[in-house]
C-alpha cells in the first residue's frame, strides 16, 4: 500500500467511481465520494483508493486502508460506498456503506467468549460517537485459529478477528449522506482493532487490544 498517512493517496483507480450502465455519475454519489476523498484521518492510517466490486450496486467506490506501526501492520480493511439513485429496499436507502476490518489478536485475548459481541460493539460505538444516524446495520464477526505444525512449529499460535459489516447512512441535505464521518468512525473502528489508544477522551468502558501485526488487504 502506498503512503497516504492520515488521507487519501494521490493515486486513484480509474473504475473507483463505476457506472453499470457506462452512464454520468449522479450528483449525489460525486458528492459522496467528495466528501470521502476529502476526510482527515489519524495519522497512523494509510487509506488509498482500490477497485469497487462489480454489480452490487450501479455506482459504487472502495477504498482499502491500514493501521501502521513502522513497518508493521496492525490491522487493516476495506470500505466500500454503494449508491443506487432509485433506492433499494434492503437498504431502506439509496446509499450503503460495506466493510470488512481484520487484525491479528493474542490468544489469551482471543479465547475471551464476549470478544465478537465487543467487537461489534465498537462498530456501532464508533457510529455513534460522532453523532451519526444510520440504520439496517447488520454483519459478522469472526475469529479464525491457526496453529503451526512440522517446519513451522516454532511460530505461535494466532487467531485473527474479521468483522463484515454493512450499514445505511442517513441522508442530509440534497440526498447526500455525511461520508466523511462515516469514514473517520471506520477509522476509529480500525485503530480500535488494532489496539491503539482513543485519540479523544478515554471511556472507561471501551476495551482495547494488544497491537499485533494484522494481516494484509489482499
């Protein structure tokens, strides 16, 4: 992933922004993709646009990012705006955020029985924290062991946390939904997951990881 420490890198995919039907990009979707491209993010992430998946959407953008610790990885994800102009009725909207974050954890940390319940719940805290109103949030959580064996004995058992998730952002003024704040509490999100402090003011109730190496956006 190329530097972009804290924004978005310089370089762009040409299908980041796609039209299905090879048409112009609505107004509304422009400026959502604005707004993302826009957003100021805490200087331990590296954000870069990539290519949106195909037919999920008439017009869709993405965008992969990584929390970065010198040269390791501690967590890292995807983040892909939808936006059909006649609406969808599984979104209850026209616009749809979808993401998928990772990280590697401790095991003593990943055999916590309540670990997918918190995760999920930074998610949605992440939301709210910044004031965002969204709804049809729905996803998964999931954690995978590995344990080595023969020539790779000498590594350590790990255990990485996925969560997939994907939400609806409520629309503001012109049909537009505020992007950038959607962006910056997945920033939160991932910093979370990767075990790095709150930049604002520490809740007491908000539970956080021991940093790990994540795994790459492939």
């Amino acid at each position: 992933m190329a530097p972009a420490q804290g924004h978005f890198s310089d370089q762009s995919d040409g299908d980041s922004e796609d039209s299905a039907e090879g048409g112009s990009v609505p107004p509304a979707f422009r400026s959502a993709v604005d707004a993302l491209r826009s957003a100021r993010l805490r200087p331990e992430l590296e954000v870069e646009p990539t290519r949106p998946p195909k037919r999920l959407a008439p017009y869709a953008y993405a965008l992969e990012a990584a929390v970065v610790d010198g040269e390791d990885d501690l967590a890292d994800g995807r983040l892909v705006l939808l936006h059909d102009p006649d609406g969808h009725e599984a979104w209850q909207g026209n616009f749809r955020l979808v993401t998928l974050v990772r990280a590697e954890l401790e095991p003593e940390m990943a055999s916590d029985p309540l670990l997918p319940e918190v995760c999920w719940s930074w998610l949605t805290g992440a939301l709210e924290a910044r004031g965002l109103s969204y709804g049809e949030a729905g996803g998964t959580v999931t954690r995978a062991g590995s344990h080595y064996f023969g020539a790779l004995e000498t590594r350590r058992p790990a255990t990485q946390i996925e969560i997939r998730a994907s939400w609806t952002p409520r629309e503001g003024r012109g049909g537009v939904p505020d992007t950038a704040a959607h962006l910056m509490a997945w920033g939160d999100l991932l910093c979370q997951i990767a075990g790095l402090p709150p930049s604002g003011p520490v809740d007491a109730a908000v539970v956080t990881l021991p940093q790990r190496r994540g795994p790459q956006v492939s």
